[in-house]
C-alpha cells in the first residue's frame, strides 16, 4: 500500500511559477513509475506528466511541454512537479498517482493504482 500526499499549491498570476511536490510513504517507492494529472472544475481529469521509476523517462501532455518539468528524488520517496509559465488555463486541482508496474500506458488514469488527495491551483489573468 503506498499513500501520496501532495503539497506546494497555490494561487500565482500568469506567468509565474509553482512547484508541487507528491511525498510517498513506503519502502518501494524507487520502484514505481509517477504520474500527475489534473482536473479543472466542470472537466474530465487529464494526464499532465510521467516518470518512470528511474527517472530515465519522461513524458509529458502537450499542453505543458516545454512549461512543466517533473522530477524525482527516490532518497526523499518524493516526486516534483515544477511548473513555470502559467496560465489561466492551468486552474486545477492536481494529483499525483502511483503505479508499481512497469508503464504500458502512462497517460491513462487505469494505469495507476494509488492516488493523493490532490492539491488545488488556480492561476489569475
């Protein structure tokens, strides 16, 4: 069993910056691919970004490439979510989700077995 928690969210104006971090407890954490996603309000929940268990391989929503950058540090069971250049478009809550499998489709909320709570961020014009 692995529980996420998610932290670092926000309200910021346009064009700045937020990082969000995903702390993970369980002692096989270096052992599970990451994912975030998000849902704005009235919309279906989306996939932002991936990692794999190594930090080997990333993947990210072509609405954020280039934007956001996710990371991780498997010494502090923690994944990153650094987002820069935001936009309205980016209000959301965010989750980040775990699966303990190798990826096969990372993209999709299926792929994930364990889920945080989410974290709210709300980008002003």
């Amino acid at each position: 069993q692995v529980q996420l928690v998610e932290s670092g969210g926000g309200l910021v104006q346009a064009g700045g910056s937020l990082r969000l971090s995903c702390a993970a407890s369980g002692r096989t954490f270096s052992s599970y691919a990451m994912g975030w996603f998000r849902q704005a309000p009235g919309k279906e929940r989306e996939f932002v970004a991936a990692i794999s268990w190594s930090g080997g391989s990333r993947y990210y929503a072509d609405s954020v490439k280039g934007r956001f950058t996710i990371s991780r540090d498997n010494a502090k069971n923690t994944v990153y979510l650094q987002m820069n250049s935001l936009k309205p478009e980016d209000t959301a809550v965010y989750y980040c989700a775990a699966d303990p499998d190798p990826f096969d489709s990372y993209s999709e909320e299926y792929e994930y077995d364990y889920w945080g709570q989410g974290t709210q961020v709300t980008v002003s014009s």
